[in-house]
C-alpha cells in the first residue's frame, strides 16, 4: 500500500511539472491544458491479476487520485476515459482524447513481475498504421 501512495503522489508530481511547462503548447487557444486520463483495463477486462491485485481497480484508483489533483488547477482540464469499472474499447478511448482534442492522453497499467528487478518502464510509440490515431 504504501509503494501505492508512493506511485500516485509521484505520478501527480510528474504531470504537474509536465503540465506546468507544456501549457504552453496547448492546442487549444482557450488557455486550458486538456488531459485525457485512461485508467487501463475495466469491467470484463481485470487486467494483470499478479501479486493478487486488479490490474483495473489499481489504475481506476491511480486515475481518479491524480485527475482529482489535476481539477484543482484551473487551467486543465480533466477527462476520463472511465471513472468506474466498466470496459471502454480501445477505439473509444482514442476517440474520446481525439474529440476533446487533448494535449496530453496517459494510459495508466501496472505490470506485474515476481523477480528482485525494479525500475521497470514500458514506452509505447505509436505509429501510423497502429490501432490508436490521436490527435496531432
């Protein structure tokens, strides 16, 4: 639990600094920074299941902790792509970061491992052809 705080405040630090020093990219000449939160997984989808947790529940909670965060700055604003434990198709949630034209999509996933390792990152660059097109 608490390598669970841990995460949250410092992925709250991160997007704050982030967004601090990105607002002013903003596609939007509406001086709102949008971020769209994407809590991985949902509903019939648990997601990683290691260590006897839900992949899905962590996320949602990890999601909503620092969309709550961000809704304090008044110039984000916050979008999810879910708030509660149903499934959201892929397709949805790109299209739902492509109609609020968002400056900044995280996906939120918590992989899972039984080794002594640490310090595990996973990027993902999409390209053209690939499943999600976001908005540019």
């Amino acid at each position: 639990m608490k390598n669970l705080i841990k995460l949250v405040i410092n992925l709250t630090v991160l997007c704050l600094i982030f967004l601090n020093v990105s607002i002013l990219y903003s596609q939007e000449n509406n001086n709102r920074f949008t971020v769209v939160l994407d809590p991985g997984h949902g509903g019939k989808d648990p997601g990683n299941r290691g260590n006897g947790y839900y992949e899905k529940n962590i996320a949602l909670s990890i999601a909503l902790k620092v969309g709550y965060e961000l809704e304090k700055q008044s110039d984000i604003k916050v979008i999810y792509t879910r708030k509660k434990d149903v499934f959201v198709n892929l397709f949805k949630r790109a299209e739902i970061a492509n109609k609020a034209k968002a400056d900044l999509f995280i996906s939120i996933h918590c992989d899972s491992h039984s080794s002594n390792a640490y310090g595990a990152w996973n990027e993902h660059s999409l390209q053209d052809q690939d499943l999600m097109h976001l908005h540019r």
